[in-house]
C-alpha cells in the first residue's frame, strides 16, 4: 500500500484557483497573525515566520477554520504547508511544479536534493515531509506533524481520526 502520492488531475480545479488565489498576493491578516502566534511556541512562530506571505495568509485561513476545535488542531492546520519554504518557489514556479507533478511525479519526486529548478521542484513536491520533519525538530505536536505529512494522503489512509481528516481538509480549501 503506498500513501505517496503527488498531484491527481481531479485536483487541477483546486490548483487553478489556489493559483489565482496566490496571484493576488493576498497578505496576512493582522489580527489573525496574531491570534495565531499566541498560540504557537518560539521555535514554531520562527517555521511560521520561515513562510511565504501567501503561505502565512493560507495558514491564517486553515487556522481560523478549525478555531472552535481547540488550540492544538488550530495550530497543526496553521503549519502544514510549512515544508513549502525549502522549495523557495513563487507562483509560476509552483505552477511549473504542480504540472511536474501531474505528468512526471514519480521523476520529480527524486529532484529533491538536485540542483536549481529541479530541486526547487522536487522539494515542493515533497513539502509534505519536508514540513512533517520540519514540525518534528521544532517540537510540535503529534498532530501538526502527522497533518503535514498526510494533508495530501488518498481518503481513507490517515492515520489521523476522520472526523478530524474532514474538517482538517475543508479548512485547507
Ligand atoms: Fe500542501
Ligand atoms: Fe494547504
């Protein structure tokens, strides 16, 4: 059984307008960060800081989606999409390795520690446990580092509680 997977075709809506959505360069939300940094240690307000303005946006979104589930689940929402800043890739590169991963992800896949492009390609598509090991040294909960790892899995493999899969999923919109 392989929980790998990379991009699906069935996602290019999603990707479409998360890519429009990156295009307007949308900024933090001022009170948003800093509910979100109240609830976050040192070492993961330092990941958090480590990303993207529209990365943080996107965190700020995920976060105040699952609020009223608790702090801890606010909190592994906000960050798993932290493995995205070892890639380094604005909005056409993302696009770039978005398609990489559609057409060729099991080549792409193996670009992570290549040079230039590739590599910047390679690690964004392997952001998932880039952010899981990430989460994992800076000390986070199990849960933030298990909902990076699997915040792109198939339904029905996470190891996570499905009820928390679901509304996890839907704060990712
Ligand atoms: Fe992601
Ligand atoms: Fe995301």
């Amino acid at each position: 059984v392989t929980t790998e997977r990379s991009y699906h075709w069935s996602d290019i809506p999603h990707l479409a307008q998360r890519t429009l959505w990156s295009l307007r360069k949308p900024a933090p939300d001022a009170n948003d960060q800093a509910w979100l940094l109240s609830l976050l240690t040192p070492v993961e307000a330092v990941l958090y800081r480590s990303m993207d303005q529209v990365d943080q946006s996107h965190a700020l979104v995920c976060a105040r989606a699952v609020q009223s589930l608790g702090d801890e689940v606010a909190v592994a929402s906000a960050l798993h999409d932290v493995g995205k800043n070892q890639a380094g890739l604005g909005t056409p590169g993302r696009v770039l390795a978005s398609l990489a991963g559609l057409l060729i992800a099991d080549l792409a896949r193996r670009w992570d520690s290549a040079s230039g492009l590739r590599g910047q390609i390679g690690r964004y598509l392997d952001h998932p446990e880039l952010g899981a090991a990430a989460l994992r040294r800076a000390g986070a909960s199990d849960l933030a580092v298990a909902w990076a790892r699997e915040h792109h899995w198939p339904p029905g493999q996470h190891t996570i509680d499905p009820d928390l899969v679901a509304a996890l999923l839907d704060a990712d919109e």
